[in-house]
C-alpha cells in the first residue's frame, strides 16, 4: 500500500508503540493520522509530532458508544490500526480471572468492535487493516498466561477477518513481535525491541503488502520456528 495522502487511524496512540506508528505514518507521506486514546489529554506529545496532520480522536475500544462517537468522526478511512491494548502477569493457576476478563474484552472484543465499525469506511477506500498482536499469539509464556491467551484468539479473529474483509477489497495485516520495551513490559528485563523498531517494520510491512510482519529478531526467529517445529516454539517461549 502507498501511504502517501492517505488518512490513519491508530489506537492506543498517546504512548509506546501507538506514538510510534503515528510518527512513521507522518514519515511515510499519510496526510491525516487520527490519533486514538481512551483519554484525549494524554495525546499532547502525539499531537506535537505535527499538530496540523494529526488529529486527536478519544476512543475508548471496550465502550461501543465511544468508537460509535469516534467513527461519527471520521468519515473517510484508508488505515486502521489497532494498536489499543492491555496485559498483565499471572499464570494459568494463580492468575486472576477478572484480569484474564479484561484482557479478551479489550484486546479481542475491543478489536473487532472497532474493526466492525470502521469498516463501511474501509471498504469504500479499499484499505487496511493492521491488528497488533504478539509472538505469544503463537505459543504462550506462562507468566503472561492471560494476555497470551487474548493475543492468540485476537490471531484468530485476526485470520477470519483476513478472509471476510478481503473479501471486500481490505488488506488485513497482522504485526507480531517479541518483547518490546514499553510500560507493559517494564517488570521484564529480557532483551526488548524498541518501539520505534517495531512501528517502523510495521510500516514497511504496510508498505510492502506483507501479510504478518515479524518487527524484530526474536519474532523473525519465532516464525521460522514455529513454520517448522511449533512445539519448539512453545517450548522457547516457556523459557523465554
């Protein structure tokens, strides 16, 4: 896809990955990025990146009445990114349910209702969709049992909407990485990719009609992994 004069939308865009794809959207010639976040006053630093092509939208993923309210907004579309998401530790014993809970609501449910309501929009342009998922949506670490489980049925929803959407003309991305250094993983001290490695390959991937792109070593090497020896994987990522 050519980026060039073309209007995003990122979600979950006032920090860390989020900021970080609106920053190479700009650079990649979009001429309009709406910037997404369930508090709009947290997008100063987003916004400052070009206050004339980005547009702050607040957009809460989990309350359908916000992205009902985001979407009023928005009335042409060429990319949505969904970026918006939580985690949390636990394992699949001690881990607590509520949390597990909130985690498929916003990082499944959340998802496809935003991808649902923007997608009359995306359709008419013929556009993208790029799902921000993880490595563990292939194979699980077991002190991150919950988010894992959440990004694994996100892949899925992922995959059908891939086929659904495309369908109707609309490419469906899938972004995968490894850890990546951002207040979610601020308690892990393995080595982490950056944000701006991550947003950037994103992009590319965009750009070069990549369907799952792997942003950083680890994620490369997990899908060669996992196309070969899945148990391998999910072995590495219990150690991981």
């Amino acid at each position: 896809m050519d980026i060039n004069n073309k209007i995003a939308l990122v979600t979950g865009s006032n920090r860390g990955i989020g900021a970080a794809l609106v920053r190479h959207l700009l650079d990649a010639g979009a001429t309009e990025v709406w910037a997404g976040a369930r508090d709009i006053e947290s997008l100063g630093q987003t916004i400052a990146l070009d206050p004339s092509r980005v547009k702050p939208v607040q957009i809460d993923i989990t309350d359908e009445a916000s992205v009902a309210a985001a979407r009023s907004l928005i009335s042409h579309l060429d990319i949505l990114i969904n970026n918006a998401g939580i985690a949390g530790q636990g394992s699949t014993l001690d881990g607590d349910i509520d949390d597990f809970r909130d985690m498929f609501e916003t990082n499944v449910f959340g998802t496809l209702s935003t991808t649902r309501a923007f997608t009359p929009q995306l359709v008419a342009s013929k556009g993208a969709v790029l799902n921000v998922m993880s490595l563990l949506s292939l194979a699980p670490r077991t002190g991150l049992a919950g988010y894992s489980a959440s990004k694994a049925a996100l892949r899925s929803i992922h995959l059908a909407l891939r086929a659904d959407l495309g369908a109707q003309g609309v490419e469906v991305h899938g972004l995968l990485p490894a850890l990546v250094d951002t207040r979610l993983t601020e308690k892990l001290n393995e080595g982490k990719a950056t944000t701006d490695e991550v947003a950037g390959a994103a992009i590319t991937g965009l750009m070069n009609d990549t369907p799952d792109i792997y942003p950083d070593t680890v994620s490369a090497q997990g899908a060669d992994t996992w196309e070969t020896n899945p148990k391998a994987l999910e072995d590495f990522m219990i150690l991981l």
